[in-house]
C-alpha cells in the first residue's frame, strides 16, 4: 500500500497546501502565470517586489543569459504600490495559495510605508523583505550586507505588518551569512527566504563592454545552487533551528532532488524561480515529485525533511 503522505507545512503560523512558491520577480502578480499552470495549486506565492512609486527599471538589455544560469539587472520595475492595490491586490485574493509580498525601496522610510499600505488586506499572509537594494541614505551599499542596518530595517518595518508575517529575504553578498541573520532575529524577523541573486559581471569580448546596460547584474540559475544549499544549512544550523524560525530555500531549484535538498539542509518550504522562464509549470511538477520522493523513501509528512540531512 501506498503511504499516505501529507505535504502540508506551517510556515511562521501561515497553512502551506505544499511547501513549493514561486519566487519574487520571475512570476509577475500572478495572472502572468495563470496561462501557464494552475496557480491554485501552489503552495505559496511570491509578488514581483513592490515599491512605494512605480518604477521603469534599468535600460536595456537587462537580462542575459550565462553557463546553467542567467544573469539580471531589471531594477525593480514595477507598478508601485497604489496601481498595486488597485489592480493585482484583486487578483491575488482569488488565489488559494498563501501570497507573500516582496518589498522594497530605497530607504527605510519607503519600505515601512508600502508595509503599512498593504497591511490591512486580506489576501496576503505576509511580505518578504527584500533588502538587496541600493541604500541610498548609506552611499548606495546594500541594506543586506551590513548586520546593523538587517537589524534596524527589520525593527523598523515589523510594527507596520499589521501582525502579518516578516520574512526576511537575504543577500549572499557576504562573508557570513549567519550574521545577518541573526540579526534579522535581533530585528523580530518570523521567518527567512534566502538565497537572492549574486552580484556578478558578463563581458562582450568583441565590443569589450559590459553585456548589461547597468554593467553588473544577479547571478541565478543552476549555477548557485550548491552555495544557496550550503547557506541554507548554515543558517539552519546556526540560527534558526534553535529559534523555530522556518526557512524558505531558493536558488537554482528546477527538480525535484533540488528542492528534496533544500529541505534537507533546513529550508521548511523552496522557491522557484529562474526555472519559471524554461518551464513555467514546473513548480507544480516539483510539488507532486516531492510527494512521490515521500512515498518511495516511507515518509509521512514532508516537514520529517526539514533539516534531516546527516
Ligand atoms: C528576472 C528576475 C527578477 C527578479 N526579481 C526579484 C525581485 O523583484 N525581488 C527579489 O527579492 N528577488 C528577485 N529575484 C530573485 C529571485 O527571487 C531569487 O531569489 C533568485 O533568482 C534565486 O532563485 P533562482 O535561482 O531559482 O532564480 C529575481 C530573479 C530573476 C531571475
């Protein structure tokens, strides 16, 4: 007989159907998705992130592709807040998934107001933090790199969540990613995703330039998920597991033995991201095939996983 397997999770209080979502930026507000895969079936969902006023983005081109990866410099285009509301909020309270919004700004003071703008709407369970933006206020180093400054936005922004879940999202950009989050903690941070994209570099050897019009860009893909398992674990060893906190893993997730690992080394939930623009259902796919890896290897329920690795 088959075993039953429950792929249920808990995440920081939020019910998970399954523990596979979307990851923030490779899957719009949703509705981009829908022709693709059921997006009722997801077991989270993550916004492209959203700032205080709309955004163009950075010049084109912003988006190459390198070895089992891509490499991009979007600059977070997006609609802003209020076109937000007013237009995708609609469309994610029909979904039966959890929605996390990602946010971001480019002072702690725009962060704090796109949280308390969206805190009182039903249809999102919580946001994610995205600090690997430019910090305008400190020369333009990134909110994520310095412990200090994890700790003081995460303090800042959790009373405007209006109870809803903080997860914060964070950069690899560092030398130990253990620090920042355990200053996250420090800040009230409920939950983690990591990992974000690497800051990496790919030249036209021909017209000796800079492939992206921004010069530098985010590594994602295959090609990060080995360093995004290891800090995963890392973070799972030495902050989390004691705290209860849970983890959402991503980075180069495209089957289902790279999501299997993830949980292994500590993640509670995964993202996907970049696999999203190969094959957009896939999130679903990998979904099932955890169910399946649970059921050949006599595992009940898939929180068993988490942090199981030897
Ligand atoms: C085209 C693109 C756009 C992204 N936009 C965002 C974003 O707006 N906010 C954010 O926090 N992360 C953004 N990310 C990072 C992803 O959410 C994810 O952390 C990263 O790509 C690693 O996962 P992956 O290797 O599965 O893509 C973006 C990634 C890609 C490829």
């Amino acid at each position: 007989m088959e075993t039953e397997v429950d792929l249920s999770v808990e995440f920081a209080g939020v019910k998970l159907n399954n523990p596979v979502w979307t990851a923030s930026g490779t899957c719009g507000y949703a509705d981009e998705l829908s022709d693709f895969t059921d997006v009722g079936k997801l077991g989270g969902f993550t916004t492209k992130s959203v700032t205080i006023r709309p955004r163009q983005g950075n010049p084109v081109p912003r988006a190459v592709e390198t070895d089992s990866g891509m490499l991009n410099a979007i600059g977070l285009a997006n609609i802003g807040v209020d076109e937000f509301i007013a237009e995708k909020v609609p469309i994610l309270e029909k979904l039966p998934c959890a929605v996390f919004v990602n946010i971001a700004g480019e002072t702690i003071e725009d962060y704090v107001a796109v949280a308390r703008r969206l805190c009182e709407h039903k249809a999102i369970a919580g946001f994610e933090l995205n600090i690997s933006c430019p910090n305008v206020k400190h020369g333009g180093i990134t909110f994520g790199t310095e412990p200090e400054v994890v700790k003081e936005i995460t303090r800042a922004v959790k009373p405007a969540c209006g109870g809803k879940v903080l997860m914060v999202k964070l950069t690899p950009n560092v030398t130990d990613i253990a620090l920042t989050a355990k200053a996250a903690v420090e800040g009230g941070a409920d939950a983690f995703s990591l990992i974000n994209t690497f800051t990496a570099m790919v030249i036209d050897v021909e017209k000796r330039k800079p492939v992206l019009a921004n010069r530098t860009g985010g590594l994602s893909g295959p090609a990060i998920k080995p360093i995004a398992v290891y800090m995963v674990n890392r973070v799972y060893n030495e902050v989390t597991k004691g705290a209860q906190i849970p983890i959402l893993g991503m980075g180069g997730i495209r089957t289902t033995t790279d999501a299997i690992e993830f949980i292994l080394a500590g993640a509670s939930a995964v993202a996907v991201g970049t696999a999203n623009f190969i094959e957009p259902g896939c999130t679903n796919k990998i979904a099932e095939g955890i169910r399946k890896y649970c059921q050949s290897h006599q595992v009940n329920s898939v929180r068993e996983l988490t942090g199981a690795v030897e």
